[in-house]
DNA sequence: GTCTATAATTTGATAGAC
DNA sequence: GTCTATCAAATTATAGAC
C-alpha cells in the first residue's frame, strides 16, 4: 500500500490479488485486513458485504482496462493494446480478474455476474469501436477477446507463460 | 443416479456438476453427500481428501473427453469433433471442469494442479496428431484449445451461449 | 474509522458403533 | 459401507465501545 492510497484502495488492491489468484470464494474479510493491517470488521466498514466489495472491485478494474486500452488510432493499435492487456498477466500467471469471477458465475451474487459480464462486453464494445474494426481486424472482436481470455486461462491453468505466447500466434499478422 | 452405477460414480457426478459450476471451493462434502443420499462420513469412505475426489473427477472427465473425441479420420473432422465438445457445453452454460479448477491453479492442492493442466495439454496433443494437422489446421493446436476454452468461457460469464458460436466463428472456414 | 467480542453457519476431516 | 457424533477451524456479518 502506497503512501498516497485510501485504505478503500488498498483493501480493494488486496482484493484484487487474492480474487485472481483463488475466485470468489477464495478469499476472506480476514486475509484482506491481515494484507493491509487492520481488522476484518473494519474492512465490512468500507464494504458491507462481499458482494459490495466485489462488485467494486469489479468495476474498478474495468476502469483501469480502459484507461490502459486508451483511444487507439488504428484497428492495427487496438489489437496491439489489447494483447499487451493479456500478455502482461500471463507473464505473471496471474488470471484476469473477469475470468477468475465469470467462470463460477452461476454462484456469484447477482451484483457481480453482472459486473463480470459487463467487463467481457467492455472489452468486446471498445475492439468494435476501433477505427476501420470491420475492415482491418483479423477476426470477430468476440473471437480475439475470447482467444485471449483463453489463451491467459490455459497458461494459468498449465502455469506456463509460453503457453500464451504459442496461442496467440494468429494475432500477430 | 442410474440404477447400474457405483455409488462412487454418482458422488462424481454430483462433484463434477457443482465443481463445474461454482470451482474447487464452490462445493462441500455435505452437499455431494445429499445430493446422492448419503451423509458426509461417507463420502469421505469413497474419498479420504477432497484433492483426492478432486483429482479423480479430473481425471474421469479427461477419459470421458478423449472417448468423446474419439479417433478423426482427418484434420477437419478432429476440429469438428472438439469444436462439439465445447458447444455442448456452452449450450447448457457450464463451464470446462479443466477451466473451472485451472482458473485458481493458484490455490489448488498440487495433485489436482497438475490434473487440470494435463487436460489442456491433453486436447492439444490430441489436436496436434489429428491426420495432417500441420497441413490442415486453419491454426495452431494451442490457439485452437484456448479460443475454445475462452469462447465457453466468456459465454458462462455472460450467460449468453450466442456468444460462443460468434466467438468461434473463424473455426468455420 | 477502528477496535473487541461474538453470533450463526459451514467447512474438511476423524473416531467409533453397527 | 454407512451411520452418529463431534472436532477444530474458518466463514460472513453485526453490536457496541472508544
């Protein structure tokens, strides 16, 4: 936790962590006060339930993805961007957070199956609103969103970066 | 439970159907036992850990995938067959049983870590020894296994089986 | 805002009777 | 093989002091 950082922030960078590394139900108010320093009724301060602060952490990691995504200026970019998104996690084997909370979303609360799916479609919505999408991708948007989330679930899943690297081969034109 | 099956084969059923749904720590003893009719003490006679059933479930489900497979007379008929194995799951929305306990390899007990990346390798072997695979493969084996595994993935996520058959769309040349 | 204390429930696992 | 009974630990969440 940096200096600047609400406490918000920290419990929320805790959580992120430990939900893309073990799931929704990998993870506990008291292993996110233990990471930050205080105590788990505390942490139900910030955030009443866990759904709450799943559904924050939800959306607050769809914000960064489309601050790092930024305005592409050409479909060519767009694909570039969005592989480096990926590529950085595989390089750490660590699962997007999307991933790590949609795949059990038949068990998730509510207020999160919702905030999962809406991050796949963020994701999908930005490569088609790319300039010149229709003519210059190499694929569907939906076909190299789902390429990469596959393609970073299966290197986690065999805990080999290189993995990710052999199946997006096709993405690089 | 059918009336010829082993009480251990409906246990894993039982496992296989909520691990798929909910991941590793998305079921109990408890809930397997009184989904076949039993209590927990005697679950854990069939299966003393939960890596140990865990383990085992894995394992069964990659027999069944490969017998599902089966043996292709070509290259196309292979890409068919694993692209069918996927689509039927899609079209109930559940998810890979490998995707579902891979995405937390993190936090999986060693045993059922290694079971769950020896199914991926698994389809990409199968793939990657299709007749003429080098030759007629419109990609990769790996690229090929992870556009699946993502495309079902992101259509659990979104509860939107559409999405896998949009997904997969350049698998249909 | 953070704490102590605790309630109510669930979990994986074991002992021992039958 | 299945049961009852139980354990020790962990879970989400709340009440109320400071």
């Amino acid at each position: 936790m940096s200096q600047s950082e609400t406490i918000r922030d920290a419990i929320l960078d805790a959580a992120e962590a430990r939900a893309r590394a073990a799931g929704y139900n990998g993870f506990s108010f008291r292993e996110l006060a233990a990471d930050v320093g205080i105590k788990s009724a505390s942490v139900h301060y910030h955030f009443p339930t866990k759904s709450d602060l799943a559904h924050e952490l939800m959306e607050r990691y769809r914000t960064k993805a489309l601050d790092f995504l930024g305005e592409p200026a050409s479909a060519d970019a767009a694909l570039d961007r969005i592989v480096l998104l990926f590529r950085q996690a595989a390089l750490e084997s660590e699962m997007c957070l999307c991933g790590a909370l949609g795949v059990s979303s038949a068990a998730l609360p509510p207020l999160v199956q919702t905030s999962a799916a809406r991050f796949s479609r963020t994701l999908v919505d930005w490569l088609k609103h790319a300039p010149d999408a229709g003519r210059d991708l190499p694929f569907p948007p939906e076909a190299i969103v789902a390429l990469l989330e596959g393609a970073l679930l299966l290197s986690v899943t065999a805990r080999d970066p290189a993995f990710f690297e052999r199946a997006t081969l096709p993405l690089n034109p």
